[in-house]
C-alpha cells in the first residue's frame, strides 16, 4: 500500500466517494478486465488514471482524488495493476542509485 493510500485524506474520500459510486452500480471495472462490479460484490475504489501518472503530469492531489479519477474495481484487479506500476518505479528508481564502482 502507498504513502497516498495511508493517508487521512485518503480515508475520508472512501467514505465520501464510495457511497456514491454504490449508488451507481452495476459498472464496469476501470482496470479493464471486461466484467461488471455488480451491487453487493466487494470492490475497491481505483483511479482510473493512476496516482504515479497523475503526479507525472503534474496533477495536484484534489485532482488525483476527484471523485471523476475514481472508479470501482474488482480487488484483484486494482491490486495487480498498482503492484505492477509501483515495482516499475521501485525498479527505476534502484536502477538509477546503483552505480558501478569507479576503480
């Protein structure tokens, strides 16, 4: 889990958001993988841009947790493609520390 998704601000857009994005139910999963979240399934709330591209680009963090970034997904589809988009930070972040020695 991220430093975003730790945080107070965080917790207090689920309470406010997800209630309304129940309310709109069925809908697609954002992350694409074809099948509808249906009302009573159990669902995250995932942006649709994600917080590493939206920080990219220069988003602010009202504009990253605006409730038109979020959406419903399935929690094992949320929590594959976040894993894959922070190890890819992780892994170039590490590749841009590791320095050959000098010798």
């Amino acid at each position: 889990m991220s430093e975003h998704h730790r945080s107070t601000s965080w917790k207090v857009i689920l309470r406010t958001v997800k209630p309304r994005v129940v309310a709109a139910l069925p809908a697609p999963c954002i992350e694409g993988c074809g099948r509808m979240v249906n009302p009573g399934d159990a669902f995250d709330l995932g942006h649709i841009v994600s917080v590493h591209a939206a920080r990219r680009m220069g988003w602010t963090e009202q504009q990253i947790n605006d409730a038109s970034n979020l959406g419903p997904a399935h929690p094992r589809c949320n929590r594959a493609s976040g894993g894959r988009a922070g190890r890819a930070i992780q892994v170039a972040a590490s590749k841009q520390k590791r320095r050959l020695p000098s010798w």
